[in-house]
C-alpha cells in the first residue's frame, strides 16, 4: 500500500555528506511498505493520501539513552537534594539505584511491564520514534532477564521501535562484593541474555565507586564475544579514562561526559564512538557543570543527544526541552541540536542506514509540526505538546 504526503510547508533533514540541513519546499513524499519510496514536486499515483497541511516535516525523534524500565519513583530524593544531600549522600543512605532495585525484585512480570509502558507511553506524543531502552534495576540473572523481557514486550506492543540495552553492570548490589558480581555478568548474565536475544547493546556504569576500566574493560569484551554491541556512562563524575576505554573497546555511545578530558576528547574525535550529552540530568539534578558540547564538536567528536530518563536523576522524556538545555548550557546550535537527536542519535545505536533522516530508503518516521521554522522547536518549551500535529512511525499514523 502506497501513501503520498501532501501539502507539507518544508521538509527539513540532515545531510550527512555536506554535513548541514537540507530544507525542502514544495515536495511531496511516497511511502511504501513503512519506506520513504519518492521525494518529488508531486505524484500522480493512485493511492491513499495525507494532507499535511503546511506543517513542517522532521524525521521522527531518536532517544538513545533511556532507563525506563521501573517500578515506583523516588521523588523523597528529589527533596532530599533540596535540601542539599548529594548522589553520593543519598546513595550512602540506601537511595539512588539501590533503592530501585528492591522495587523492581519485589514486582511481577505483569506489574513492572505495566508499570514501564506506562513509563514508555509519553515519549510517544513527545516526538520520540525510536528509544533504546536500559535494563539496570534487577542486578541479579533473573531480575536482569525479567526487565529485558517486559523490553521485548513492549515493543512488540507499541508501534515505536524499542532497542534493548543490558545494563547489569549499572550498580553493585549489596550481597556482592565487586569483582564477584562482575564475574556473575560475564558469566552467567551476558550468556544467557545473548541466547536469548534479549539484547542488542551491553552499556556499563563506568565510574568511581561502581565500575572501574578494568571490570568495565572484562564485561564489554566479552560482551562482545557474545556479539553484544559496547556503550558506556563514562566522565559523569570523575575522569580516569572512560571515554579512553570507550574508544578502545569500540563502544557506539560514550554518555554523559560532563568532566571529559582532552585525552578523553581527542581519544573519541580519533574514532567512530558518539559522544551522547545528557543536559536534563544536569538540570534535573540542579547543578552547575554541564557536558560541553561546543567543546566536544569544535574537536571533531559526533555528538548526540538524549533524555536519560530515569526514576531519581531525571524524568524528562521530551527531546525538544533537551534540545533547549542543549542549546542554552552545552554550547550547541539549533542545528546541531537538531542533528544531534535524528541522525547522530541514529548513528550512536548503529541504524543511521534507516532512520534519522528523511531521505529514499530510510523508514517513514516523521513528526507534523504547526511552526514555520525549526528554531521554534526549543523555543516553545512546550512544543512537544502544543506543537506536534501529527507522527508517523513506519509509515503509519500514531
């Protein structure tokens, strides 16, 4: 079945080989089979049509970063930081993600998966198309295997396309010591999540207090040896050589990055690894050290964007409000703000050959938007709301 969109106001996309926005006007689109078949002046096919009226065409949002699946929240925390206790403060008093974990053991299947669609839904009308989405508050084989499974059943439930991450190595639970608990993921977690295709992407919390480089470096490479691809949290609190490791080990995404070094910088400019900022964490947490985006590009790194949503550091899901902190605390223009959650967010979950652009070939995935230009975006801050007319995710209307 055949689909031609009409009467659209601009199409605006990345190019990946001029590296800058391509803006069309007065061209319709033909969507076959969920693929963009024809971007022309018009098409005289017989086939069912959408009158796009005058909106503005983006390819649809792509979170790539993403910690949804949950039970409860921890909202005590958020006055707990009012109050001026810090992550580690709040941690040390059995908060942070500890304090998930026990939530999520204690629930059913049936429970953590309607909890978490529930978690999952409003990225939806917010734009978002395409999310990767994090296990990390199960930490034991079963509680693990459980949170990617409610994964997979999400996504065969909703039409957004859902790429499971396993994250075992988010946080060391209190009956382990560390090295024990990193042997328990290489060698009963990642094997059985592998022959189960439970996963697409292995990340780890590499950072002071959690993951050092060395367990970090043993369960990324044998991940990989079970064709699980790398990610990493690298230089969210301290810098002692995660986005090092992170090129090394070949991860796609090396996240959060608000204390990265020159070393660190350049070690990502040299290779194929995105550098995904994080902002509404940042704001979310109240803080003052943002990653610095402007920094990261100006040197050469691909950098994109996501929510980082989770149940304690930030409940953020719209990618437009992250395009604004973006914009207003990392240094980033419209453009590469816009880049930054399309096609580089495609890129750092490895699908920048079928979404994040709108282009023949690529997946229909677009986002109807009621503004003349692509500034307005983060300029209305409630434009996820307000402002999105319409989605279309494969072709489809959601």
């Amino acid at each position: 079945m055949k689909t031609k969109i009409i009467n659209i106001g601009k199409i605006i996309t990345w190019n990946p080989e001029s590296n800058s926005l391509d803006v069309f006007c007065n061209k319709e689109i033909l969507v076959e089979n969920n693929i963009i078949v024809g971007i022309e002046n018009s098409f005289n096919e017989d086939c069912n049509v959408i009158d796009a009226k005058q909106c503005i065409l983006t390819p649809g949002f792509i979170d790539s970063h993403t910690h949804p699946i949950f039970i409860g929240n921890r909202s005590n925390e958020f006055q707990m930081r009012l109050n001026g206790n810090s992550y580690e403060d709040i941690k040390n008093a059995g908060g942070g993600i500890l304090s998930s974990i026990k939530s999520l053991r204690d629930a059913s299947f049936d429970e953590l998966y309607e909890y978490s669609l529930n978690n999952i839904k409003p990225f939806i009308s917010s734009g978002t198309t395409t999310l990767e989405a994090k296990s990390g508050y199960g930490l034991s084989v079963k509680d693990e295997i459980k949170s990617l499974q409610v994964i997979k059943k999400i996504n065969d439930e909703l039409l957004i396309d859902i790429i499971p991450t396993f994250l075992g190595a988010h946080a060391v639970p209190e009956e382990y010591k560390t090295d024990d608990y990193v042997d328990i993921i290489c060698k009963e977690m990642i094997p059985q999540i592998a022959e189960e295709k439970l996963a697409i992407f292995c990340d780890v919390f590499c950072e002071d207090g959690y993951f050092d480089l060395d367990q970090s470096r043993k369960i990324l490479e044998t991940a990989k040896k079970y064709d699980l691809l790398p990610r990493i949290h690298a230089d969210e609190f301290k810098c002692f050589g995660a986005s090092e490791l992170a090129s090394e080990v070949g991860a796609l995404s090396a996240d959060h990055l608000m204390v990265i070094n020159d070393r660190g910088i350049k070690a990502l400019s040299q290779s194929d690894t995105v550098a995904t900022i994080l902002p509404g964490t940042t704001f979310f947490l109240n803080k003052d050290k943002y990653a610095n985006g402007r920094r990261l590009i100006d040197n050469g790194c691909y950098v994109a964007l996501a929510s980082d949503f989770n149940p304690g550091t930030c409940t953020l899901r719209s990618l437009s409000n992250i395009m604004y902190l973006a914009m207003q605390h990392c240094g980033l223009t419209i453009e590469e703000s816009f880049l930054g959650v399309t096609f580089n967010a495609a890129k750092s979950l490895k699908k920048e050959h079928s979404i994040g652009l709108i282009r023949n070939k690529y997946n229909a995935d677009f986002i109807f938007w009621d503004i003349k230009e692509l500034s307005e975006i983060p300029y209305w801050f409630d434009s996820s709301y307000t402002k999105i007319n319409k989605i279309m995710k494969n072709g489809e209307i959601l």
